[in-house]
C-alpha cells in the first residue's frame, strides 16, 4: 500500500473523528451499550449471506465463457478485490483488475477473458443500483429536507453514472466503437512509449478483441442477464435489511424506504471523494441523513459504526486475510 493511500484513510478517519467529536464521545459510548448484540449478529449473518450471493454472480459470469473454477475458489478471490477496493482510492475501481489477474493466473485463461466476466459482473449490479438511484432521488426530493445542492449532486452522479455504464457497454461489444478507443489510446501511448509500435498495436488489438468476444458472449447468455440480474435485486435487499437490523439493535426501527434512501444516497456521494472506500466520507453522510430522518444523532453514529464495521472493515480484513494465499505478484501488484 502506497503511503499516499494511507494518507488518504487517516484523512478520511480524521473527518469521521471530527464529527464523532462534535456529537460527543460520551453519548456515543452510552448509544454504543445499548446495542442488542444478536441483532447485530443477525446483521453479520446476512453480510455473509451477501457474499455467498456475490460469489454465485460471479460463478454466473465465469460459466458463461467456460472459465472453470469452483465457486469456493472465487470467493477469496472476490475478497481479495472487494478488500482492494476498500483501500485504494481509485472510485472503488481498484480491486476488478486484481480479480481478473487472480481468476487468469489461478484458472490459466487469458486476462482478457477472466477481466470480462468481472466487468460483466459489475455491470450486472449497475442495473438494480441506477433503478434504486432513480427512485430513491425522487422520494428523497419528497421526504427528506434535503438542499437543493444536495439534489443536484445526486442527479448529477446518476447521470454521469448512467452515461459511463452506456459508453462501458457499448464499447464493450461494439468492435467499430471499441477499436476507435483503442486507436486513440495507442496514440497516446505511442507519444509516451519508446517500444515497436506495430508490436505494440497488435498486442492492444488482440486484447480488445478478446475482451470483446467475450463480453458478447455474457450479454447474448440468457443466464446471465435473468438470474444475474435476479441476484444482484436480491443482494440490494439484503444490503438494506442488514441496516434495518442494526438499527434494530438500537430499537430504533426506521422504515426500509428511508434506509434505502440513505444507503443510496450515501453511496453515490461516496463515490465523489477520492477516499478509499469512502471513508470518513460515507459514515458522515449516513450520520448526518438518518439524523435528518429523526434519528437521535447519538443513536445513528453509533448504529453507522456498527454498521460500517461490518460492511467495510470486516470485508476489508478478510480480503487481506486472503492476499497471501495467492502470493507476492498479488501483493506488488496491489502496491504499484
């Protein structure tokens, strides 16, 4: 890990500090006592039940291209990237080329092949996410006092978000479209690489080209689309009862409309810092909307913290728990 990114997760603590400060640590640590463990336990159980429901998309994708590899491979392979996305602050990006390389080296397939079952997957959580965005803007503007900056920021991410999953796409099984970027990318290479060019140009070809096939294979791949896109629904779900649950352990019993709103809206502001995973950025959001919603701010600190263990640092030390069972090239890899 450069130390850029760990400068970037102090600062990022640092805002969580700061707001923890202003609530009051005292009232925190009392909200903290409160919590009913097995509820929380609950909400461990469901993040499980999250992966395992992640694992099986992904299965989804690798079948569809006859990559093989059993699904209890995938799994450390899939927290191994979820953990990268965590801690580079890359917009949660990171952490898919490390997946590809981990599928290609450990399943012997070209990284082409193994990076697209990967994107396929991403874009297969795109679709339920844009729907959600879309709905929970609209109610947000409803039901919750919200700025009218706030408001433009949202729309605005939902726009840039739907464009980029189009162009994404579309450059993904549109050869013309997919060739044109790589042209323009070669040429911009080319002024900055002192390698063969004409070496150079059909190793990017052939890696588009790859890339591409079997990217078409996925969307014309009836399984994937209906039971990808089933799970990633069901997933959603999952995320936002995990929420209720912890909330529950407060006996504070918020509506899930109003946990969708904020996990939503929280997400989509987390991805306009270039803080790693979002931290400090999205625990502060989350405190500040569930405490406009009405709940006690001490209460929604402690319950985001909570919630924030589970979902974050728990996906994060198992991830890295797992670095070493694939070896050093992983580790470099991660560190450049």
């Amino acid at each position: 890990m450069k130390y850029k990114t760990l400068i970037l997760i102090v600062f990022g603590i640092a805002i969580l500090a700061a707001m923890v400060l202003y609530i009051g640590p005292g009232k925190i640590k009392e909200a903290l006592k409160l919590a009913n463990l097995w509820y929380v336990g609950l909400a461990i159980l469901i993040q499980f039940i999250i992966y395992l429901f992640w694992t099986q998309r992904w299965a989804i994708t690798t079948y569809a291209v006859n990559i093989s590899v059993k699904k209890i491979h995938l799994f450390p392979m899939l927290m191994v990237g979820l953990a990268v996305n965590n801690i580079t602050p890359s917009a949660r990006g990171g952490g898919e080329p490390i997946r590809g390389y981990i599928l290609s080296k450990y399943s012997r397939t070209s990284f082409e092949k193994s990076f697209a079952t990967v994107i396929a997957d991403r874009g297969l959580d795109t679709f339920p996410f844009m729907l959600l965005a879309i709905i929970t803007i609209i109610a947000a503007v409803l039901y919750l006092n919200l700025s009218p900056l706030v408001v433009y920021i949202l729309i605005i991410s939902v726009i840039i978000l739907l464009i980029v999953f189009i162009l994404a796409i579309y450059m993904s099984i549109n050869e013309k479209a997919g060739k044109k970027i790589t042209f323009w990318i070669i040429g911009i290479i080319k002024i900055f690489s002192k390698k063969e060019r004409s070496n150079l140009e059909n190793r990017v070809v052939s890696a588009i080209e790859g890339f591409q096939n079997n990217m078409k294979v996925m969307v014309k791949d009836k399984n994937v689309l209906i039971y990808g896109i089933l799970i990633s629904f069901i997933i959603w779900f999952f995320e936002i009862l995990r929420v209720y649950l912890v909330f529950s352990a407060f006996d504070v019993h918020i509506s899930l409309i109003i946990i969708a709103e904020v996990f939503i809206i929280s997400s989509l502001l987390g991805l306009i810092p270039l803080l790693p995973g979002g931290v400090g950025a999205v625990d502060g959001i989350m405190i500040l909307l569930f405490s406009a919603a009405g709940v006690p701010p001490s209460i929604s600190a402690a319950a985001t913290i909570v919630e924030r263990l589970i979902s974050f640092w728990m996906t994060s030390f198992i991830g890295m728990a797992f670095l070493p069972y694939f070896g050093t090239s992983v580790v470099e890899k991660i560190s450049k």
